[in-house]
C-alpha cells in the first residue's frame, strides 16, 4: 500500500483514465515516470511471444497485490516484468491520446464559443444598422427642423430605450475586446463608439 496515491502501485497502473481531462494527463504522466523510474521502458521481452506477453500482462492486472504475492517467484516476477513493460508502453500511448483529446476538445469549445460571439455580433450589427439608418432619415430629413431633430431621436420615433440598448452594446463589446473597463481615453474607441463612453465612468 502506498500512502502518496492511497492504494498499491500494481492497482494504481491497472487504473486507467475516465475522460480526456488535464488532471487525467497529469496522472498518466505520473504513472510514465514511475515506469521510467523503474527503466521499464528498457526492458527486452521479445524472447516471449506477443500474445503471451498481453496474456502475462492482463493476468498481472487482474491479481490483487496480495494475490500476486502469494504466487510462487517462477510465476510471479514473469508477472510482474512483462506486466511493467507492457505498461510502460500502453501508458505512453494513453498519455498522447488523452493529450490529443483534450486539445481538440478545447479547440472544439473555442470553436463553439467564437461562431455564438459572431452570430450575436452580427445580430448586434444589424441593429446598430437600423438605429443609424433610422437617425439618418430624421438628420437628412430637409423638412424636419434642426431644433426638432434632438426630440424626435429621442422621443417616440426611435426613442430612449432603443438608444440606451446600442449604448449598452457598444460597452459591452468595449469590454469583450479590452478584457477590462478601459482606465485611459484613447483618441477613438476601439468599440467604434466615442472616447467617452469606452472610458470608465
């Protein structure tokens, strides 16, 4: 029984990975260097057939340490040789594929997570794209008077609320690209909004 893992090194080796996770790459990698550390990797079985050698291996981890022990030394170390030279290879492979499987889960939720930004950063262009339309029509508008212009923005035509929403959009993507509220007033913002609404209130 080892205390550091709380069970015996020959059910420790037997145990494998339950998800592509960095925690179960780092135990892999755990268990490579413990097979390293006992050069099982050095280790030259080929006087033994190949199908014996699995079959040695696969015996070696079913057996309970204390089972293993209780057999006798002609049985027990071709057990034990053949079961860590074959662990020293299978664990070697399992830390690749568990390192491959988390990368390309975490590319796979960056993807997710970019195309869903870009469809509601599309969403929020058009309606940013209706909002100038709509302010247009009343700015470019010849009879509408330039003192009536402010209210009519502003009242029921487009009014408060839609113009608050873009404004809040503008700052969230402020945000979203910055990471932070912006502590500095650069000359534009990097939202497209104005200097003053990117700065911290």
């Amino acid at each position: 029984m080892d205390a550091r893992i709380g069970m015996t090194r020959l059910r420790w080796l037997g145990t494998g990975p339950v998800e592509a996770s960095p925690a179960a790459v780092k135990a892999e990698i755990a268990k490579l260097g413990f097979l390293r550390g006992m050069d099982a990797h050095t280790l030259d079985l080929s006087v033994l057939p190949a199908e014996r050698r699995r079959f040695l291996a696969t015996v070696g981890r079913r057996l309970s340490a204390q089972a293993l022990a209780r057999r006798e030394p002609e049985r027990r170390y071709p057990i034990l040789l053949t079961l860590l030279a074959q662990s020293g290879t299978e664990v070697l492979d399992e830390v690749v594929q568990l390192f491959d499987q988390a990368v390309s889960a975490r590319e796979s939720k960056a993807a997710h997570r970019m195309r869903d930004y870009l469809t509601e950063r599309g969403s929020s262009g058009e309606d940013r794209q209706g909002l100038l339309d709509a302010i247009l029509a009343v700015v470019a508008d010849p009879a509408v008077p330039d003192e009536e212009v402010g209210g009519l923005i502003r009242g029921d035509l487009i009014g408060w609320e839609r113009l608050r929403a873009a404004q809040s959009a503008a700052l969230a993507r402020c945000r979203a690209i910055m990471g932070i509220w912006p502590r500095w007033r650069a000359p534009t913002g990097i939202c497209g909004s104005s200097p003053r609404r990117c700065s911290k209130r």
